[in-house]
C-alpha cells in the first residue's frame, strides 16, 4: 500500500514538474516569436527607404532620357515629384540608419547579414549623396551650358547601374533576414 502511495505522489509530481516545464518553454516560445516578429517589421522602414532611393536612382535617370532627347520637361518626375523624394530620404535617413546602428536586427542567425545590410545601406546612402544628387544637377547644368558629352553620359550611366546594384544587394539581404527570422 505504501509503495502504490508513493507512486502515485511521484506520478502526480512529475504530472504537475512536465506540465510546469511545457509551460515555461511554451512561454518562452511565445516570447521569440514576438521578438521575431518585432525585428521583421524593423525591416519595413529600410525597405521603404530603398523605395525612397530607387526613386532618386530613377530621377537621374529620367532627367538623362530628358535631356538626351531633348525634352524640356522630364518625362517620368515633375519637380514636385523629385522635391518629395529629396524630402523623403532626408526623412527616413535617420531612422533607418538608427534601427541599423541599435543592432536590434542581429540574432544568432542574421547578425553577418545585419551587419553586411548596414554596411551596404551606408554605401548606397553615401553613393546617392555624393555620386547620384551631384550627377544629376550636372547633367542639367552642363545640358543648360551645352557642355554635355557623350562620355560624361556614359560615366552617369555606369553610376545608376552601381545604385541599382547595391539597391538588389539591399533587397537579397533583406529576404534573408526575413526568411532567418521565420
């Protein structure tokens, strides 16, 4: 009788210790797939960032188009258009970088491509300021001076080409963060 009591002690105790320890996992569980969810809606505002930046890559491109067909207007962004996406990126600039510099994007699973997406948004962020808005206001003020040759349009042409490839380098690295955090 004594032995059918302990067994049933121990039963009932292991019952209440694996009923305590489903709880606990299942609560932490519940609390990583939160923290993972959070960290993939970090990801929209870059992601609207870029959108921001294929816009200024498209308005260099459509004022070459304009010019090189001689159109006095650009074909594809009016100037309200273009004062929006200047706007836009100076907006969403800090923001971006601050979710990038707070780490908050790294896990065990995506800290190199956290890393390697920060290091790309600063080099497409320095690219757009120093190579892309310079280029474009040159090519209008060298149209406006018939100055504008042939190679300084190639020379345009070669950078939009290495905007849009860190703008796909961005976007690769963000689809694989995305599919770490699932």
């Amino acid at each position: 009788m004594f032995d059918s009591i302990v067994l049933a002690i121990i039963g009932i105790a292991g019952a209440l210790l694996a009923g305590v320890v489903g709880h606990v996992l299942g609560q932490r569980s519940e609390r990583r797939k939160q923290s993972l969810a959070i960290k993939a809606e970090m990801l929209k505002p870059i992601e609207e960032y870029l959108k921001g930046a294929e816009k200024v890559v498209g308005i260099l491109s459509d004022t070459m188009s304009s010019i090189s067909l001689n159109l006095p207007a650009p074909v594809n962004y009016s100037f309200d258009d273009r004062r929006k996406a200047s706007n836009f990126m100076a907006e969403k600039t800090n923001e971006v970088f601050g979710i990038v510099a707070s780490d908050s994007l790294q896990t065990g699973r995506t800290k190199r491509l956290a890393r390697e997406l920060a290091t790309t948004l600063k080099e497409l962020d320095s690219f757009i300021k120093f190579q892309i808005l310079p280029r474009e206001s040159e090519v209008v003020d060298r149209a406006n001076k018939s100055t504008l040759t042939q190679d300084f349009m190639l020379e345009c042409g070669e950078i939009k080409k290495l905007a849009d490839k860190l703008l796909r380098k961005s976007y690769s690295i963000i689809a694989q963060i995305r599919n770490s955090l699932n």
